[in-house]
C-alpha cells in the first residue's frame, strides 16, 4: 500500500505500542488498514480493530479493508456478521466496538489497532484489551485526533517519558497527509474557533480554560531519570491531611531547585500510616516534612494527637507557618518555581509522578473566579506541593528598602529663605 512520508515513519517504528495524533483527513483509515494487513501477512495470527463503536468500526474500516484483501487475494472467508475476514494463511481480522467492552474479553491477540481511541473509554483498553496482548506479547497502534490535555489520550501520547523502550508517540497536522489541499484548510481556519482549529487541523492537544499551573510544561518540566548527583540522605515532603486520599509529595533538593522523585496518594488511610509508608520507601533518609498548617490542630485516629506531633514522633523535621499563605500566593510560588520570568525552571518531576503531574496540567479555577475547583480532586497533591515549595521559596514582598518620600525642592518666588527652607523640609510654618 503506498504511504506518505509521515505514515512511513510511523509503520518504520519498532516500537511495541505506537500512538498516533493527526488532523482530520490525514490518512489515518489508510494506516490502520496497511498495519491491519501487515500484522495479519504471518499464519495464524489475530488481529483486531478498535472503534469507540461497532457501528462506527463498519462505517469507517469494513468496506476499505474487506476490497483491500480481497485485491491481495488473501481472503478464504468472510462473515459480515461478525465484521470478521479469515485469510488463507490462518490469520483473522476482526472489527469491534468498545463500547461493550466486557464482550471482548478473553481473547489472545497479536495486534490491535484503536482508532479514535480518545473517545474509547480507558477501562477498555487498561482493563480488558491490554492483558489481551500479554500472553502472545501483542503490539497495538493507538490513533486519533486529540481531545485535550484531560482525556486519557494525552497520557497515552506522554508514555515514551515514561517507558522509552515500548512506546513511542507522534504528531502530524492535516497538511502533512497530504490529502487536504491548503485552500480548505484556510477555509477551516475561517469558520471554526482557533482553540477548535488547533485541536483538529493542527493536532494539538488543548489546555483547559483557567488552568492554574500555567508555568507547568510536561516537555520542560518532567525528565527521565534523578539528577545524577542526587543525593537521597535528605528528603523534602509536602504533605496534605485528608483521608480520602492523604497525598504526599517526595522530593530532593539541590540550592533553589527541587525535584519530585516520588508521591504517595493513599485512600481511607491516616497520617501515621502515611509516616509508615514513607518509611518503608526511605529507611535511610532523613525526612522533613511542610505540612498543611492546620496540622496543628487537627487530630487523625491514631490516639488523637495531632498531625504535627504525628510527624515529630516519627522522627520527622517539621516546618510549618502559624497560620496559611494566601491561596494565591501559594499557587504564584509553584509557578515561579515551575519557570521565572527570565525563563529559567526550579522545579523539576521524574514521569513516575503520574497525579502530581496531572495535577499540574488539569487543576483550574472555577469558571468565573479565582478559587480553585475542588471538585475535580487534582487539589490535595496540588496542595501538598503548595505547602512545600511555599514554605522553602515563598513569594517575598520586598517592603524594607522602600525609597524614602522626596521633599520639594522649588523656590517661591518673593518668599524668604526661612520659608524656603521649611517647604524643602516639610517643616509647618507656625
């Protein structure tokens, strides 16, 4: 099947789970068609498509790939009932839909492809699909147009970050297919929103409107591996008291830049046993802990003592203010952590820190105001790290070298210099 350059690169990649965004009419049918085919060339393999539908598998795939094999004289057999075509070598090729996704347990694959896979639930792909390519170490090819930085997709494209060996991920706009001339993506252009016509033609994955973290960039900010120099003996945490979840952020500390090794987000748990996890994790560290300042007071289930002694027992250097830094403040303190105003980054996370890292993509402000959205649930990590990076690089307001008011210096023309000179020294004359 002839490919453009782009669609070359990708069926070129070794890797084991490719992901693919592209614009609308880029070719993607095209791809998943030869990738289809070129799975299913060796005997006996099974090989299925992936729409977010049954209906839209046989709209979208069934009629190309059923001409295209037939073209190839690969066919024995063909059920239009179960969208199924079985080759003369053995091999099947199967069209389904996700959207009942228990339907396709069980079975052993050799390779997938899920098309429009943003739209797909991701329970179908974590829980049922992906232990279906374990047994025969299948490969799967995920393609898609975006659908902005909060859906599962974004994730998915972020994988090489976090596991080069398996993944690998690409970009191409609408006019790398080749198959849209530029005339109508201009015409595009016109009618939609930018933000839409980004996502669409462009492929871009879009931001949420009134993110808090803006400072965050997942390409800057988040590397693979610690420092080299990265020393474990001391370690900074953030902690944020809630029991569902209780979130704590792990991080070292090199002059004014941190970064974020590790996280723990535990559910129905307390501050003690937090304590005990982090222990286990870190026997050897000493550990200091910033933590949400009404620790103070507040008392968990572990013998009613309060959260702070809870930190000072184990053992723990306790840093924490009297009373809280305005949310605002604490928030403008990650960000100029996260990069200042001469572009330079101090804040640093390794991939394994999925929900901090999600955190600072998707947290935002209620529509309409300056309060953060509670009910999304990114708060309690953001918070955690609030806490921390708050209390070690707090936004400082310079107010000691104020300049001193200046006092008037003009003469009055005809006054004498006794009242000349009390107008200069703002001295009332009586």
């Amino acid at each position: 099947m002839p490919l453009s350059w782009c669609q070359d690169e990708v069926v070129k990649d070794s890797h084991r789970f490719k992901v693919v965004i592209a614009g609308r009419r880029w070719g993607k049918t095209h791809l998943a068609i030869r990738e289809l085919c070129y799975h299913a060339r060796m005997p006996d393999k099974e090989v299925w498509y992936i729409a977010p539908t049954y209906r839209q598998a046989k709209q979208i795939v069934w009629r190309k790939l059923k001409h295209k094999l037939q073209d190839q004289k690969w066919v024995a057999k063909i059920n239009e009932a179960e969208l199924t075509v079985i080759l003369k070598n053995g091999s099947i090729i199967s069209l389904k839909g996700a959207d009942n996704a228990d339907s396709l347990r069980g079975v052993g694959l050799d390779f997938m492809v899920m098309d429009e896979f943003a739209d797909i639930d991701p329970e179908a792909w974590y829980e049922v699909l992906r232990p279906t390519l374990a047994d025969k170490q299948g490969g799967a090819l995920f393609i898609g147009t975006p659908k902005g930085v909060a859906n599962w997709a974004h994730d998915l494209y972020q994988m090489p970050l976090e596991s080069p060996d398996s993944w690998s991920s690409f970009t191409y706009t609408t006019i790398d297919g080749g198959n849209v001339p530029q005339a109508e993506i201009d015409a595009a252009r016109q009618d939609l929103d930018e933000r839409t016509f980004r996502q669409e033609f462009m492929a871009t994955f879009e931001t949420y409107a009134g993110r808090i973290y803006y400072a965050f960039d997942r390409k800057e900010n988040v590397i693979q591996g610690k420092p080299a120099d990265t020393d474990l003996s001391i370690l900074y945490t953030g902690w944020d008291f809630n029991i569902d979840p209780m979130s704590v952020v792990i991080a070292v500390r090199k002059g004014d830049t941190l970064c974020v090794i590790d996280e723990i987000r535990m559910f129905s748990a307390n501050t003690q046993e937090a304590v005990d996890e982090i222990k286990a994790r870190y026997p050897k560290s000493k550990i200091w802990a910033f933590p949400d300042p009404a620790a103070r007071q507040r008392k968990t289930s572990a013998g009613g003592a309060t959260d702070v002694t809870i930190l000072q027992n184990a053992g723990f250097v306790v840093k924490v203010p009297h009373s809280h830094t305005p949310v605002r403040d604490r928030i403008n303190a990650v960000n100029s952590r996260l990069c200042d105003s001469t572009g330079v980054k101090h804040l640093f996370l390794l991939p394994s820190c999925k929900y901090t890292i999600e955190g600072l993509e998707r947290h935002t402000y209620k529509e309409g105001t300056v309060q953060p959205d509670k009910e999304s649930g990114y708060d309690h990590m953001m918070d955690a790290l609030g806490y921390m990076v708050d209390y070690l690089f707090p936004i400082k307001r310079d107010t000691g070298n104020m300049p001193q008011p200046k006092t008037w210096g003009h003469q009055v023309q005809g006054a004498s210099p006794t009242m000349n000179y009390n107008l200069r020294n703002n001295i009332h004359a009586k």
